[in-house]
C-alpha cells in the first residue's frame, strides 16, 4: 500500500522558562517514526504532557521540528520554504480539541468555511453550504455566529473547515474530549462516514482508551515523547509488550470494563 | 432513615428577564455508608444538586421549595453561620480542578490547618494534618509546600485530605478526576474507595463517565434537564436501563461498539432550561414517545429496586 506519511527520528525540544525564570530544556519529542497508510486511522494515546499534541503539529508543520523528515506523498516537506508549502498546505489539515476557541468569533459559520475555498463568489458559497449540510448543520443556522452554536455543533463546523480544503490527511487533535457523551457519539459518526466518503487518512490523537479502539486501524502509544509501541489495534490491545502499555490497559480494564 | 434526604427540592435561577427552574423536584436519599453517582450530561444539573446540598449556591440561584434533611436536619432554614459549622464536619465536597481551589500564597500545610474544627492548639491540628496526609499517602514535607509545587493528582489529594479532615459523614466529589490522566486518576479513585471503606463514609459522585460510575457506585441517578429520571443499583442501570435517556446514553458508549459499526445516537439536543418541552422532557427525543407524554409529568414508579420516571411503566398522572 502507498505510504501517506512517514516520519524519521522527529526530535523537537523546547526551551521553556519556569517559575524563577530558569530556562529548562523540554524534549517535547525524542525520535518519532511512524508511517501512515493511506486511507488507515492511525490512533495516538498516551497522557498528558507525553508529547501528542507536538506530534501532530509537527508532522504538519506547525511546529518545526529540530531534526529528523517528515515525509508526506514522497516529498519531503521538513525544510520546505513556506511558500512551496503552500500548495501542500491544502492537503492536510488539523481539527483542534477546543470547539471555543478555534473558530473566528467575528465570521459566520457559512464565511468560516468559504475562507479557504478557490473560486467564484457563487462557487465558494455552493460548495460552503455543502460542506456545512454534510456535517449536518441546519440550514437556517449557516449564518450564525459561532457563539449561537453548541460545542457538538462548532466543532461539526471546525471539520466543515477541515474539508474545504479537499484533504487527504486530518491531524484530529482531541477532538472529542471536550464533549457529552451522546454528543461524542454523533461526532464520531461523522469522523467515520466523512472518512468512507472523502477517502481520509486521520491521525487520531485522543487520551481515551475507548474511542481510540473504536477509531482506529494501528494505534501507537506515546510515552515521555517516544511511540513506545504501535501495532494494530486487535493485537496491541490482546498481548502488549511495553510495560507502560500493559498497565494502561490493566487500568481500563479494572476501571471501566462493564 | 439515610444520611441524607433531599425532598421535593426545587431551585431556581433568575437571569434578567426571567426565573427558570433549573432542578425540577428532585428527591432522593442517600443511605449510611453507600455510595451513589449521579449521571448525565453537562446542564442536566448535576452540580447543582451538589451546590444546593452544601448551600453554597450563586446568588442568582434560589431554593423555591423542598426539604434538604442532613442527619435528620433541614439545612434549608439554617443560617450562614450555621452551616459554616454544618460544612466540613457533616458534609464536604471536592471539586473539578484542584489548583483552582488552593490558594496560591498560603503552603498547603497552612490552608490545611484552617480546615480543622473543634478547639485544639495548633500543634495538635498540625499533627492532626500530617496524619491525614499520610493517609492520602502524601509525604510529609508536603506540609511546607506551596500549591504549584505539586502536580494535579497531588493537589486533588490535599483536596481529599481537606474534605476528610473533619470525619464527614457525607462526601459529595463533584467529577474529581475528569482534569486528570488515566493512570492518575485510577490511584485517586483506589484512594477515595479505600477512604470511604475505613471511614465509613457515604458518597455522592458526580461524573459524566457511566463506565466509571459502574464500578465506583453501589447506586447510579440518572438525570436529565433538571431532573432525576432513573434510580437504579449501578449494574442493574448498565445490563438493563428503564428509562429510554438511561438506554439511549448507555447505547452512546464507543466501548460497547466493534470498529466501523456505527454509533446509536440520541436524535436532538439537549433542551434549554428557558424553552422546556411540555409534559416529560424528554419526549422528543424518545423513541417511544405516546401522546400523553407531551401532556403530562410522569410521576416516579417503583419497579423492583429501581425507580423511574416514564409512562411505559404505569399510567399515574399528575398534573403539569
């Protein structure tokens, strides 16, 4: 199978002052390879501060990191000029974890997802509102303001945005987390029929167990800024090898088994 | 006769313009040494029941009716002073986040101290204190610490350590562990569980996570826009829930799916406090919705050991 995305040896520290002012050295990341097949559902686990979130801006460039490729299509894009990422750019996106913050508070929900799109104004309108019916906003709703929506719904609009663009390749950072459960629910849906239907490649990052196993073909474990395991979800979740692997599981076993 | 016993409670919110009903005749009681969870989405009321139970509701909020008896007590008609002596000695809570509830400038040793009751010196408060912290199994050098020199398991147990200085007979935990990770927040809840078997302690937990309240409470609550609509014993609610909300919210969880099946969702939202629909609430998004839904509230109908409130079970009616 074609390789979407391959990452070698991703290294990123970051330099951070802390109380009393003493820069510290943080290894956010240290040495992360991984490789995406197209159309898979990579899932990443791990707790907070294991380096997640700084891998999935990192392998799209939000965040650059300070050794090792990143691959995408068979380009490298690590050291790409911004400029000649710009057309790429467009084929893989990000869908933050807060709902609330990530939409612009002053545009539309119609004019948040038009911002991206090529074209007429007539075209940019038609295939906004039909990206927006696909995520199952309302129609009298496209032109309201984000704050007129619910969480589930803002973040229906964050994954219209996501689409506008035509991906291949979604970081989804969190998504859910924010979320009810039954809210949760209706976006996972959503995540699994727009993948069948637009043809998706997700890096699904999420601390919870229970939707990563639901989400995704391989899962890798993040721990302390290295994927310490990663497999697919069947035979990682039936005999793990790490340690930490085991007692991750030992935990949601015990805790939340029904 | 239960530690607690909250009857007929209804309370209200006055915005603006006009007072909704946030907790729509809520009663239930909580036994001695029991430990219930109380279940449902964000704005179903949740920690409103909470505030109400420790009195520390918003000034916008307001007790209409109804009786909230601790031991025996109605705490509705105490005063502030009253109830100072009421919370912490009788009734304690811990919160969402803790950093959010430590003091910064003062060591947690220092705020601890403040929490003890009764007329002792300082010095046997201060033993008092670093026994609790042993028993939070916290290290006692914690004592001289400032909040932000722990991390957040550490700051939840001071957190616990405080609410159960006073021996409470009530603990109310409002969702304790949703701000941390998975393998932290499963030593907190072996704490609290351990807690509560050697103090005696009943509890009510309040948490959106179903799957955890399984295996935390002897009893779950089921509620939905200001009221509770399913008591039920924890597995009994999980194998066989009577209320179609309780049914629907089971059917939402992602664990009880095999990959690429689809989720059974709830159709809808949840209804705003302001624009209630008539009769029972949650008829239009019920899939076994009758006509004398939309009419009528249905009342609360025994059925084994669980009680709900829907009309597939019985027909009594009161007027809405």
């Amino acid at each position: 199978m074609e390789k979407l995305l391959k990452t070698i040896n991703l290294k990123k520290n970051f330099m951070v002052k802390d109380k009393y002012g003493m820069v510290k050295k943080i290894n956010a990341l240290r040495g992360v390879s991984f490789e995406i097949d197209k159309g898979e559902t990579l899932g990443i686990i791990g707790e907070s501060g294991s380096g997640k979130t700084t891998l999935g801006k990192t392998v799209i460039r939000l965040i650059e990191p300070d050794e090792g490729k990143i691959i995408f299509k068979n380009i490298d894009i690590t050291h790409k000029k911004e400029n000649q990422l710009r057309p790429l750019r467009k084929k893989f996106q990000i869908i933050f974890q807060n709902p609330y913050k990530s939409l612009n508070p002053r545009m539309t929900a119609l004019e948040i997802v038009m911002e991206a799109i090529d074209g007429s104004k007539k075209e940019k309108i038609e295939k906004g509102e039909y990206l927006l019916n696909i995520v199952g906003i309302k129609k009298n709703k496209f032109r309201s303001f984000p704050y007129q929506f619910s969480g589930g719904e803002r973040q229906r609009i964050a994954i219209a945005r996501s689409l506008s663009t035509e991906p291949e390749f979604i970081v989804c950072d969190e998504p859910t987390s924010n979320l009810d459960l039954s809210i949760q629910a209706q976006i996972l849906n959503l995540f699994m029929d727009l993948k069948e239907k637009f043809n998706l490649t997700y890096l699904f990052i999420s601390h919870d167990l229970k939707v990563i196993k639901f989400v995704s073909d391989r899962i890798g474990v993040m721990f302390k800024g290295r994927i310490v395991e990663i497999g697919k979800t069947e035979e990682i979740i039936k005999n793990p090898e790490n340690p930490y692997v085991r007692e991750l599981f030992e935990i949601e076993k015990k805790q939340f088994s029904i | 006769m239960g530690i607690l016993e909250v009857k007929n409670l209804i309370v209200s919110i006055q915005s603006l313009y006009k007072k909704v009903n946030i907790l729509r005749n809520i009663s239930f009681s909580i036994g001695k040494n029991e430990v219930v969870s109380l279940v449902g989405e964000s704005g179903s009321g949740k920690t409103f029941t909470a505030l109400s139970i420790m009195k520390l509701l918003p000034q916008a909020a307001k007790i209409e009716t109804g009786e909230i008896l601790i031991d025996g007590e109605n705490i509705i008609e105490k005063d502030e002073k009253k109830m100072v002596k009421i919370r912490g000695e009788k009734v304690s809570m811990i919160f969402q986040e803790p950093s959010s509830h430590l003091n910064p400038v003062f060591t947690i040793g220092n705020q601890m101290v403040e929490c003890v009751k009764g007329n002792l010196t300082k010095g046997e408060k201060k033993e008092k204190v670093i026994e609790i912290l042993k028993e939070v199994e916290l290290p006692e050098y914690i004592f001289y610490q400032y909040p932000h020199q722990l991390s957040g398991g550490m700051q939840q147990r001071v957190m616990i350590g405080m609410a159960i200085i006073n021996k409470p007979s009530l603990l109310i935990a409002d969702e304790p562990t949703t701000a941390l990770d998975v393998s932290t927040s499963f030593r907190i809840i072996n704490l609290l569980k351990k807690l509560i078997s050697t103090h005696k302690i009943s509890v009510i937990f309040i948490t959106h996570d179903i799957s955890l309240a399984v295996n935390f409470s002897d009893k779950i609550y089921v509620m939905y826009a200001g009221e509770i609509v399913e008591k039920s014993p924890s597995k009994k609610l999980i194998n066989s829930p009577l209320h179609p909300y309780s049914e629907k919210l089971i059917a939402c969880l992602p664990e009880k799916y095999k990959k690429r099946e689809k989720i059974k969702t709830i159709e809808g939202t949840v209804p705003d406090f302001s624009s209630l629909p008539s009769g029972c609430a949650f008829h239009p998004r019920c899939p076994y919705k009758k006509e004398i839904c939309e009419k009528f509230l249905p009342e609360e109908i025994k059925i084994g050991e669980s009680y709900v409130r829907c009309f597939r079970y019985g027909k009594i009616t009161k007027n809405n």
